[in-house]
C-alpha cells in the first residue's frame, strides 16, 4: 500500500487580551491540538479506505456504498466514514478499513481509550469520579454506566486469561524458572460485601464475601540509599476472588507456584486470621511441612474484643498466649464467665478461638527452630493490601455490589496492583490460551515437593491435632506419640515423616 500524506494549513489563534492566566491558556491551546488531531484522524481513515477499495479483490467484494461511524479516541470522539462490502455467499458487512485498522466489531473507544478507562475505575474512587476524570484527561464524554460495563467486561477477560495461565500450571505446562528461595510467604484473608437488592428473599443473605491472598520470598530495602530501615515485600503478587474456600486455596497454591515457585522453597509458612477455609487447606495445598501462623493483628483484636471491658485480664490472657500457656488463657477465661463478668458467648467464643488456633500462635518459632537461614518475621502484610485493594474501593459509605460487578474491578484493581497491567495490555490481553477438556491432572505444589517419582507415597494428616479438641489431654497424648527425632507432628520438608506403599 502506497504512503498517505496529509497537509493542513497554517494555524492561527486568537487569544483575549484580559482574564487570562495560565490555565485558560492551556485549555486553549489543549482544544486546538485536539481538534487538528480528529481532523488528522478522520482524514487519514478515509484515506486510507479509499486505498484499500482500489487493492480490494476483484469479483470477491462488492461495494455496498459508505457508512458512518462515531468512535471514542484520546482525542475526543470522531465521525468518520468507511465502505462497507458484501462478501459472496455471506451475510454482514466487512469493512475493510476497521479490519486493516484492527478494530472489532461493535467496538465504540480505541484500545488506549480502554485502558484508562479501565484503570480510572478502579484508582479513581468511584465510577463517577472517573467519568469526570477521563473528560479532563481525553476531553471524550463518557457515561459512568459505560465505564463500569467496560471495567466489568475487562475484569472478565483477565479472569479468563487467568484461568487459563492456573490450568498450564495445573498441567505441568508451565514451570517457575526463577531464584529458589529459604522461604516462601503466604497469607489469606476475607472480607464481607455488600450486595445490591433486587428481590427480597426470606432466609437470603445480602451479602458476599471477597477473599485476597499475598505470596512473598520475605523482605528487602525500599530505598538503595539512606538507613535502608524501611522494607518492602519481595516478589510479592496479589491474588482476590470471590469463589469457595477450598477453590480460593487451590488457585493460590497454583498462581503461587508460578510466581515464587512454592515447591523448590525449603519451607512454606502461611498466615491467616483463624477462618476455617484457611487452616483446613493449608496442608492439602501446600504441603504437610507448611506452617500456619495466625495473624498477630487479629488475635490481638479477639482478645480486645472479649476482654476489653478489663484491661490487667486482657493483659495477662494476651502473656498468657504469646508464652504458649494456652490452658491457663482458657481456664483464666473460664474463671470469668463463672464470675458473670463481661458477655458469655464472647468469652466462649474467645475460649473457642485460642484453642481453635493453638497451633498458629507461635507457629513461626517452629520455621526458626529449622534454623532457616536469613530474615524471619511474623505475618501481618495482609491488612495493608486488604484496605489497598478491598477497603478503599469496595467498602465505601454507599456502596453496594453485583458479584459480577465486584469481580470484575477486582481483578482488574489485582493486575494493577500487580504491576502486570502495561503487560495486560500490550501482551497478554486478547491471547488466547487452549484449554483442553481432557481429565485434568490435579497437581499442586504439595505434590510436587515430593521427588521420589518411582513409589507411591501418601500423606497423612491427623484431624484431631488442628480441630477444636487439640487442647484435650488425650490430643496432648497423640502428639507425644507422634514425636519423630525431637520434633512435631510434621517434620522439615526433606525430613519429614512418609508413608511408602
């Protein structure tokens, strides 16, 4: 195809005389740049579909005449006009410029356009906030009610993407490439949601729950200069659903993986607030020698919660705990609920909590006790990336969600927050992954820590060591059992107690 030149004649503006500062100049000078760049647009388009109407094939295509067209640019909306042909034995029209320009069908904004879209709808603060953004940004008037399908439609894409990047690894079709590390950091949490109303059901509840992950290799300098005190996750990635428990887990376990290659770290610690759905899949994705270690932020936030009413009893349950006196924490909370002092299912539920819990409270002294070599620290990054990514988007006064809706932003707000989202969209974006639908193999890191490939080996995890009766005399009993060369129930990872067949 032969070069298009365009030419545009001199540019002349009038500027009043009085009234003017910087800013009134600046809006000046940003319209005309604008409007001289629509024009170039428009005629360069048109341009080129008459090019392409001459190097069309012949007896193929038949001209069915032009037709007009608004679309969304970064510089503002255009209205231009393009050929439209019918193709022999087909239905539709193909217009051989938006091919050639590779713009889809139905397509109303540029790609560019998209992407900040998109992105304002999640940094912005809210969708209408955004709308008035991306007027003073591109100058192109879009609805609130646009942007939000947009962001819905984009988060959907990645979740597909995604999706498809969990099954390659699922499958062994992709395998982490990078530095091996001492140790490997995981840590889930949830939080509610609000759901929007449609139609009152008895019995439904009106409300969803997102769950967020965080994997890291542990610390590093922030800054190459200075003190270096302050610290940063290293190699850190987000993962959010809104999905079950053990699904949650899994894909984390997965993307995890992926990103720190769980499987060729020595050890595993993950960290959690005590939910269920956290403890009970620990160990069946990430291995029998993964340590829990429940969050220091949220057992403190129990005890405040059950015991606040007397500062010296919360004092001593809180020393009581942090020693590993377990027994007497709850005996000290027992002697409370006889006494009548504070709310009963509180303490109850605090007792529960403590003893639900046990095996998490200290559980990072076990990864210093393996005499792991480098920094060691408590978990706790979690509560930060939940108020960067949930709270300051999602829970706002007001705010209520579809499932679909919130999703959606999520998991554009995660690839952000990720620092993949220029990758998202200059190469990942539209590539297509195949799925297979053949019988997955089902592997996860914690079957890939085991290296002896020739003899079946089974894992075995005995429920009443991490249950709610762990605290029982008879629990106490089975774990001294258990005891293999000085340690737990569960050994190091290349050590570890193993079941051949």
């Amino acid at each position: 195809m032969k070069s298009i030149a365009i030419n545009f004649p001199a540019v002349k503006i009038k500027i009043p005389g009085e009234g003017m500062d910087f800013e009134k100049l600046e809006e000046i000078v940003f319209e005309v740049t604008r409007h001289i760049g629509r024009e170039a647009l428009v005629r360069t388009m048109e341009n080129l579909d008459e090019e392409l109407m001459k190097e069309r094939p012949r007896g193929e295509l038949s001209n069915e005449g032009k037709k007009e067209k608004y679309f969304g640019t970064r510089l503002g909306d255009i209205r231009y006009e393009r050929r439209a042909y019918k193709e022999k034995g087909k239905k539709g029209y193909r217009y051989l410029l938006e091919e050639e320009l590779g713009i889809k069908k139905n397509q109303r904004v540029s790609k560019s356009v998209e992407e900040i879209e998109s992105l304002l709808a999640f940094v912005g603060g809210g969708y209408r906030k955004a709308e008035g953004l991306i007027e003073k940004l591109v100058g192109c008037s879009r609805s609130f009610e646009s942007i939000r399908r947009g962001a819905i439609r984009e988060g959907e894409e990645i979740k597909r993407h995604e999706e498809g990047e969990i099954w390659k690894i699922r499958n062994l079709k992709e395998e982490y490439k990078g530095e091996e590390s001492e140790v490997v950091y995981i840590e889930a949490d949830g939080t509610g949601l609000k759901l929007q109303r449609r139609k009152k059901k008895r019995g439904k509840k009106r409300g969803t729950e997102i769950k967020l992950g965080i994997g890291y290799r542990g610390w590093e300098d922030r800054y190459k200069r200075g003190e270096k005190k302050a610290k940063k996750l290293k190699g850190k990635f987000i993962y959010g659903g809104i999905e079950s428990g053990e699904e949650f887990m899994e894909k984390l376990s997965l993307i995890g993986e992926k990103e720190l290659g769980i499987s060729k770290a020595k050890e595993v610690v993950v960290g959690g607030d005590g939910a269920g759905w956290i403890k009970n899949n620990i160990r069946g994705y990430f291995g029998l020698g993964a340590i829990y270690q429940l969050c220091r932020y949220h057992l403190n936030r129990e005890i405040k919660w059950g015991l606040g009413y007397d500062r010296e009893v919360e004092k001593e349950v809180r020393r009581l705990v942090v020693r590993e006196e377990i027994d007497r924490a709850i005996e000290l909370i027992e002697k409370e609920v006889k006494k009548g002092r504070g709310e009963r299912e509180k303490l109850r539920g605090l007792q529960f909590y403590i003893a639900d819990n046990r095996e998490g409270i200290n559980g990072i002294k076990e990864l210093k006790n393996r005499k792991v070599k480098g920094e060691i620290r408590k978990t706790g990054a979690i509560e930060g990336n939940i108020d960067k990514v949930i709270s300051n988007r999602f829970k706002k006064r007001g705010m209520s969600w579809s499932v679909r809706g919130a999703e959606g932003l999520l998991k554009v707000g995660t690839k952000i927050l990720n620092g993949k989202w220029e990758e998202w969209w200059e190469k990942e974006r539209g590539e297509k992954i195949e799925i297979k639908r053949e019988k997955i193999k089902g592997l996860i890191p914690a079957n890939l820590w085991e290296e002896d490939r020739d003899r079946k080996i089974t894992e075995i995890r005995i429920p009443c060591l991490h249950g709610p009766h762990q605290d029982r005399p008879w629990v106490e009993v089975i774990r001294k059992l258990i005891e293999i060369d000085g340690g737990k129930e569960l050994e190091p990872r290349n050590e570890r107690a193993r079941g051949l067949s």
